[in-house]
C-alpha cells in the first residue's frame, strides 16, 4: 500500500514473509524428538506416494538430482551452500514427485525448517556429505525398484544417521 498512490498486488516468488504455521511451529517448543518423528512420518509417506506415482521422467530428474549432488560430493573442494541446495533439491523433488500438493507443501516447510540442521551437519562433519550421498542413493534405489519397506526402512537409517552427525 502507497499512501495517496494505491495498493498493488506483489509476488514474492512464492516464499511468504510471514508464515503462521511456521510461527505456529516455533511457538510450540516442539523438541528434537518431536521433530525428528515428524520428519520421519512425512518422509515416509512421500516416498510411498512417489513410489505409487511417480514417472519416469519423475525418477529421471530425482536421479539426475543425485548424480549432480554426487559429482559435487567428490570433488576435491567442499560447497557446503552448494551441497546444501542439492540436498533440500533431492527432498524437494521428492515432495514434487508425490503428486500431493499439500503433502508437498508441508514437506517442503519441514525441509526447510531443518535447513539448519543440515546445513550444521555439513559443516560439522567433513563425512556427513558421503554418509547422506549413501542415504540418498538407498532412498533412490528403493523409489526407482518400487520397494515400499526398502523405501521405510532408507528414510529411518538416513534420519537416524543424521541426527548422530547433528549432535555428534
């Protein structure tokens, strides 16, 4: 709103500047715990979805997604940013390719509302970025074999594996 101008419309590419389930979130205190059941329980779920209906151009570009984030894993030099954005990407993608919009929606808040998490675990550990190549690359292999438990069973040991680098 402009005072003696008018009011417009703006997009801000998506991203809200005030998000009340985020506030909601931050509010309630919830522990790691808490958080990491969360995590788990929706991770979960959308693996079983982009198992149910992902395609193959989907499994395409969640597979080109891991060799890209792969390739920057074995380089010489560490991009902790980088290697941030293609690890939020895989889970993005994820989401995407669940073909749910809300549980896409809210995957993505929780992705992001773990950012930090991720983000310290990479700097913290120098074998976090192999030890989440391995998950991711089970988390893949049990989406593109359309093994539902393999699936489970990936997410739970990646989430496990990350919470002991977080707190390592």
């Amino acid at each position: 709103v402009r005072r003696g101008d008018g009011t417009y419309v703006s997009n801000i590419s998506g991203k809200v500047l005030f998000d009340p389930l985020l506030v909601s979130l931050i509010v309630s205190k919830p522990n790691f715990n808490e958080l990491k059941e969360l995590r788990t329980l929706l991770e979960q779920d959308v693996v079983r979805l982009v198992i149910k209906n992902a395609n193959e151009d989907d499994l395409r570009h969640l597979r080109k997604c891991y060799k890209d984030m792969t390739a920057l894993k074995h380089k010489q030099e560490q991009k902790y940013e980088e290697l941030l954005e293609y690890d939020l990407e895989f889970h993005r993608i994820l989401g995407k390719i669940s073909k749910n919009r809300p549980l896409e929606t809210i995957y993505q808040f929780i992705m992001e509302y773990f950012k930090p998490f991720i983000a310290q675990s990479l700097r913290k550990h120098t074998n976090f970025s192999m030890e989440s190549n391995e998950m991711h690359r089970r988390i893949l292999e049990a989406v593109e074999t359309r093994d539902c438990v393999a699936a489970e069973k990936a997410v739970e040991k990646s989430i496990e594996v990350w919470e002991y680098l977080v707190f390592k």
